[in-house]
C-alpha cells in the first residue's frame, strides 16, 4: 500500500496526471489525501474511488470525484 499525502499542491496538474496513471498501472492500493479535491483527477477507466471525510462523516463520491466550482 502507497500513502501519498496531500501530493496534489506540490505537483503541476501535468505532473499529477502523469503521476495517477503511472499509479494506475502499478499493482496495490494507492492511497490520495489532499485538502483542495479539486485538483484531484481521478483517471477514466480505473480502480478508483473519491471519499470525502467530513466532519466525522465518511460521504462515498464514487468513481468521478468532485466537480471543479
């Protein structure tokens, strides 16, 4: 298992597109954590999930993740 923390605001969004398909095509689980999920854009066709805690409350995004505001 691979935790990356909050690795989105240290990347160009060129850099974490390229980052989250080479994840896809390692084998394990892979782990995401950011504060701005906007920045987060989960690969079509993979083995992804988005879940947001907040406050205490576990809230399931499905395969897409948040829309950009």
């Amino acid at each position: 298992m691979l935790l990356l923390d909050d690795v989105s605001s240290e990347l160009d969004p060129q850099r974490s597109a390229q980052l989250f398909e080479a994840l896809l095509r390692e084998a394990g689980q892979c782990v995401l954590t950011t504060t701005a999920p906007h920045f987060i854009g989960l690969p079509a066709g993979g083995d992804c999930r988005y879940i947001e805690v907040d406050k205490g409350h576990i809230k399931l995004g499905g395969d897409s993740g948040p829309k950009p505001a």
